[in-house]
C-alpha cells in the first residue's frame, strides 16, 4: 500500500508495493510514465521527485513532493 507522510514542507509519497515491478523491469518506460502522471496531478503549484527506486535496488519507491508556497 502507498503511503502519503509530510515532512517538513514536502510530503513523501511512499509506494511499499509495486503492482507492475516484473513489467517495470522489462519496460521502465513504466517507471518514467509513473513519474510523469505525478508530476502532471502536482502541477505548477510544485514539484515531485524520486528519491528511492525499485529498479535501482531500493526496498520500494519513494517520491519527494515540494508544493511552492502562495
């Protein structure tokens, strides 16, 4: 299950499970278009990162999400 946790003035968003991993490994451009569809529901009014990666050897994947301040 993913997990939405504040820190600081971010928010980590936190996907402890991957329901397309074995896909993902064959195809990343699953991870990239993950990463896109975020960053679209963020918008101008911030910016998300990742941070930790499954395909990279991280235990799950992790995203930073900074909202600018208005």
């Amino acid at each position: 299950m993913a997990e939405l946790h504040k820190d600081g003035r971010d928010w980590l968003l936190l996907e402890n499970h991957c329901p397309i991993c074995a896909a993902a490994r064959t195809c990343q451009g699953f991870c990239r278009t993950e990463l896109q569809l975020f960053a679209e529901i963020v918008g101008e009014d911030g910016s998300i990162e990742r941070e930790e990666h499954v395909l990279a050897g991280a235990r799950r994947c992790a995203y930073r999400i900074h909202v600018n301040s208005k």
